[in-house]
C-alpha cells in the first residue's frame, strides 16, 4: 500500500469511526470530512481495509438508502445494525435517531452544535 493510499485510508477509517451511534454520513460526506471531496466511490474500499472494526453500517448513500441490495443478507443485516441504535426507516430511507424536519442536515448528522 502507498503512502498516499494509507493517509486517505487512515483518514476515512477516522472519519467513519467518529460517527455517532444512531447517525449516519453519506459516503460523499466521509469523503469530505476525511479531506478528501469528490472521493465518494473510495470509501467503501477503505473501509473495507481496515484492521479494526468500523461502524460500516453508519455509512449509507447520499439519497440516505442502503448501498446493498433490499433483502439481501447485507442489506438486513445494516438495517438491522440501524435500527437497534433507533435509526428509523421511511420508504426505504434512514431517518436518523431524533431527526426533526426542521433541523438542519449537519445536526441530523452530526448531532447539536456544541
């Protein structure tokens, strides 16, 4: 692996594992956080290296539906994994764990500013 590839790595293995319990983050906004926009379609390749278990089931697609297949072992097994921290789904998108309409989409992530 190059050096290169571990930073991003590293970054989006950081990134994934600050995701709180109950929230999810877009593959596009891991990216992002990481320092790494417009690297959306890397993400799950990094995950997939890591040596330590992530959250991988707090990362979804952008139109907040599952990357899997609906009912296939992958996909149950997410939706399974999000509903236990209280995610809800509606029409097959999460709605993270106390989302509020008229909040805005960094607080339904990320959870009330400090």
């Amino acid at each position: 692996m190059s050096e290169t590839q571990f930073k991003f790595d590293k970054a989006i293995w950081k990134t994934v594992s600050s995701i709180k319990s109950g929230r999810v983050m877009s593959y596009g906004q891991v990216a992002r956080v990481a320092g790494y926009p417009r690297h959306a379609r890397m993400v799950s390749k990094a995950m997939s290296r890591s040596a330590e278990p992530l959250p991988w089931h707090r990362v979804v697609k952008s139109d907040r539906t599952l990357a899997f297949e609906v009912g296939s072992g992958a996909y149950n097994k997410q939706k399974s994994l999000l509903e236990k921290e209280g995610v809800h789904f509606i029409g097959g998108k999460v709605v993270p764990l106390g989302s509020d309409e008229s909040k805005d989409l960094d607080e339904l992530l990320w959870g009330s500013p400090e």
